[in-house]
C-alpha cells in the first residue's frame, strides 16, 4: 500500500494502515502545506488579519497529520461544507425565478449555514476570513434570513466586521444590501463602521454607509423578498465613548471624516469618558493639519464646545501657535484665562494703584513735614 514501509512487521503495517485510513480525507480545499504561505493572501490583508483577528492564530489552531501541518478550521469548512446537498436545477440560476426547491432546499440546508465551531465561526465568517470570495458571495445568498448573517463569533465579531477588517468592500456591499446589522458591535464595542473607520478603509466606509438601491438587491437574488433596513447610527459610541468620527480624527483619516460629515456625523460630539470634541483631540495630539481642516471646511464647527471640565481648546494648558490660537479665539472659543482668573486680575491690578496711590500720598506728607 502507498505510504507504507516494506519492512515492517505485519502488524505494524495493519496499525499503520489503520492510521492511514483514519486520516481525514482532503476535500481539496487545502492546496498547500502552509495556509500562511497561500498565494491567495495580499499583504495588505494579513496585516489587517494579525491585527484584527489575533484569536485566530492560537497554538491549537494546528493539526499535525504526518509531516503536514493543517488549520483545523480549514477541515471545518470543507467537511461541512461537503455534507450540503445542492437539489434542484435553478438553485444556482441566479436568472431564475424563487421556486419551491429552492425553498425546500434551504430548509434543508439551514442548521448548516448556522453550524458554529469551537471559536463561534460559521462557515461565512471562515470564508471571509480566508479571501474565499465566491464561497462567501454564495452563503450570503443561500441564507434563507438576515439574522444568519449576524452571528457572531466567540470575540463577538459578525461576519461584517471580519469583511471590513480584511477590507474586502464588495463582500461589505453585498452583506448590508442583503441586511446585516451595520451597528453591531464586537466585545471591543466597536461596530464594523469603528473598525473601517480607525484602519483608514474608505471603500468600506462607503460600502457601508451608502443607502441600498432596489436594483442592487434584486441583483443579488436573495432567498428572501424584503428586508427592514437598520439605519446607521453615526453617533454610536463604542467602549471608550467614542464616535467613528472620533476615532477616524484620532487616526487622521481626514477623507472619512469627510464622508462621515457628508452623511450627518456631529462634528461637535463629545466622548464619552472626558467630554472632548474633535477640536480638542486635534489641539491636545498636535493635529494642525486636522485642526485646520476643522476651522476651514467645517462651518457647523463651534468652537466654544467645553469638555465636561468646562475647558475651552485654549484651556487645555498646552501650547498653541499664535495664528491657530488667534483663528480660535475668533471662532468664539473661550480664551486661555477663565473668568475667574481675569477677575483676580483685575483685583489684583486694583489693589496695587490703591496701594501706589497710598504710597506717593504718604511720600508727599512726609516730604511736607
């Protein structure tokens, strides 16, 4: 038999045998020794992978099977993937028309697409995970409900968030215009608009902020007739208080903030945990180019907003550029002095003109004597 040293006993090549004939079969999914080393990974997404999804890559991730290393969760996908049964002639006609088989066939199929590994990973979240583009195009449309394509892994991720963490736009497109939540949050408390937001995707920001046309759902021939689209909240805050356009300033992705603002962001909101505007994050980081960019292309922008402190930008006790300070001050923000130090000032300059007042009048009658 293949794979089997002559010159073992016959029982040893029984136990070898068995062993052989134990493995699990490949479903040729797996095309190299290394899933790392796949030509079908980009640079720019293993980036965004070992920074989104870390949890991914645990020592136990890994089978030994011989001399051949193999992610489990690739067995996973393809295994179960294997045990659906496509029925019926028009299940992948995307030209045809809604049909009892296709009906039948995905209540057949439903506890497939909801099969959850050890991590919470549905097959669609280890599609996108993968790159594995047209098997997730097609999940998403054999799910027979939205409510499929919220599910969410054991770090609270949807299959959304991983699509925009990967930066794969048009799988974000198709999964909002078949109806996924676009403020769900992961255990960060971020929502796939947080994650495009802080890593710079503008497409994914686009994708998922642009309203549905009924000629892109048509076009995507769903299961399912008619979705109850959940409008976007863009002041949503996160787990540290912060909005996407808070999170998109501190980044200086000047380009979604743009976008956010076009679609009704509060450029005055203030976070959560110290009441500070993007004004202020602006002046506290050093962001001239972003607080320029405030000053000169937002014309809603107020100024005088305070932190819950009650400080101004130019109360923050840090030093600021005369032109900058002087465009600020114009804008209507409070000046560096709060009221009560200006009226100890004053207190201070009246007691001193008294007291040299006092002084020469003294002098004069000391003189006269």
């Amino acid at each position: 038999m293949y794979g089997v040293n002559s010159s073992l006993s016959g029982s040893s090549v029984a136990d070898e045998c068995a062993k052989i004939e134990a493995r699990p079969i490949d479903s040729g999914f797996l095309s190299s020794s290394d899933i790392s080393d796949s030509e079908n990974f980009t640079s720019e997404q293993l980036s965004a992978k070992s920074e989104f999804s870390d949890y991914f890559v645990s020592g136990n991730e890994v089978v030994e099977d011989g001399n051949m290393k193999v992610d489990n969760r690739v067995y996973f996908l393809s295994e179960s993937l294997s045990k659906i049964k496509v029925e019926g002639s028009c299940t992948n006609d995307l030209s045809s028309d809604k049909s009892a088989t296709e009906d039948a066939w995905g209540k057949k199929n439903k506890g497939q697409f909801i099969l959850q590994d050890e991590h919470g990973n549905t097959h669609l979240h280890l599609a996108i995970y993968f790159c594995y583009s047209d098997m997730a195009f097609n999940l998403i449309r054999a799910a027979i409900s939205p409510v499929y394509l919220d599910l969410l892994d054991q770090d609270g991720q949807s299959p959304l968030h991983l699509a925009v963490a990967t930066n794969q736009y048009q799988i974000v497109r198709s999964l909002i215009v078949a109806g996924a939540h676009p403020g769900i949050r992961n255990s960060k408390g971020d929502s796939p608009l947080h994650i495009a937001a802080r890593l710079g995707y503008y497409n994914c920001c686009r994708a998922i902020l642009e309203p549905v046309r009924r000629e892109e759902f048509k076009s995507l021939c769903l299961s399912y007739d008619e979705v109850h689209y959940k409008m976007v909240d863009l002041e949503q805050w996160n787990y540290e208080g912060q909005t996407c356009a808070h999170i998109a300033a501190l980044n200086c992705h000047i380009d979604i903030l743009r976008l956010l603002m076009r679609c009704g962001a509060d450029i005055n909101a203030r976070e959560g945990r110290g009441g500070y505007t993007i004004l202020h994050f602006a002046i506290q980081n050093k962001m001239e180019k972003l607080a320029y960019f405030l000053l000169s292309e937002c014309s809603n922008l107020e100024a005088d907003v305070t932190t819950y402190a009650g400080k101004s930008v130019l109360q923050l006790g840090l030093p600021i550029n005369t032109g900058l300070s002087r465009t600020l001050l114009l804008r209507g923000a409070a000046s560096p002095y709060s009221s009560e130090d200006e009226d100890m000032e004053e207190c201070e300059d009246e007691v001193l003109k008294r007291n040299n007042h006092l002084y020469l009048h003294n002098s004069l009658l000391n003189g006269c004597a």
